[in-house]
C-alpha cells in the first residue's frame, strides 16, 4: 500500500466500524507525526491534536492512530484561513489552524438577503470553540443559516488584527 499523506499533513479522521464512534479523537481536525508502514504493508498515521479543557482550562495536547482509508484530506487554502471551498469543515479547520497557531481573531464573511454588502463578524481567541460550536449547529454543511438560507457565510480568515481580517475577507 502507499503513503498518501506527509508529515504537518492536516487531515479530518474518520474511524468507520463498530464501537470506533466514540473514540477519542474521531471527526477531529490532526496534523500528522508519524507514519509507519507495518509488516503486513498496512500504513499507519499517528495524527495529534488538542482537547480543550470543558471548564476553560487550558486542556492538552493527545494523538490518535488511524491507517489509510480512515481520514479524509481538507482542502488547501489560498491564505491564512481562506479555503478554496467554502464549506463548515473547512470553517473548522480555519479554527483549528487559528487556536492552534495563537490567532488572536477568525473573521467570518456573512452575505445576507436584501443588504447590499456582506457584514465582517470578529471572533476574539477566547470565544473560539463557543463561536464554532454556534456556527456548526447553526449552518447547513455549505454554510447556509438553518432557519433561513437567505443568509449564507461567504468567507473566513484569522488574522492577528482587525486589518489582517480585513484586507483577507474584503479581497475574497
């Protein structure tokens, strides 16, 4: 079998099969660190990432081992947070890579029906998991609103100031 994914690869893991639902670390964003190729060819991914603490603590750091098949691959981006396709695992990613490199702020781009112009929302480091827990139940997968897909989330970047938002989000 060959190695499909490269070390600082960021993937999504996505255990199938009974009982590997619950497991720590499925459905989470990782940045991969170790690959091995085992005796009977089978490669395997070590993937690390961080578990926020539920009470605002600073949480740790884990990893979790997955082997082809049982990840899917984000998409490249065009700058700090600006995916190519605008979709919510992308906007989680952009999350992710923003607490995880110490953003101090994610701007969200929202279009909605009868503004002329979109309106520019900034997400301060603190309330980054509250923020993207709001927006994933809130938005469809293609980041349209539930309630009214007359508003529909346009773009998104994180920056360490208000400009570096700005020149991201008003140029895409």
């Amino acid at each position: 079998m060959k190695n499909l994914l490269n070390i600082e690869d960021q993937v999504k893991v996505v255990l199938q099969g009974e009982g590997k639902e619950n497991v720590i670390g499925n459905g989470e964003i990782v940045t991969v660190t170790n690959i091995d190729k085992f005796p009977d060819g089978t490669i395997y991914y070590i993937g690390s990432f961080h578990v926020n603490c539920p009470e605002g603590g600073e949480g740790y750091d884990t990893t979790i081992q997955f082997k082809e098949g049982e990840y899917s691959k984000l998409d490249s981006k065009s700058g700090p947070g600006l995916s190519s396709e605008l979709t919510v695992d992308n906007l989680e990613k952009c999350f992710y890579e923003a607490s995880h490199k110490g953003a101090k702020y994610v701007g969200v781009k929202i279009q909605m029906q009868g503004f002329p112009k979109p309106e520019i929302i900034i997400n301060e480091n603190e309330n980054f998991d509250s923020k993207f827990a709001y927006y994933k139940k809130a938005y469809n997968d293609n980041l349209t609103l539930k309630s009214f897909e007359g508003v529909k989330i346009v773009g998104f970047t994180y920056g360490d100031s208000f400009e570096a938002i700005e020149h991201d989000l008003m140029e895409a």
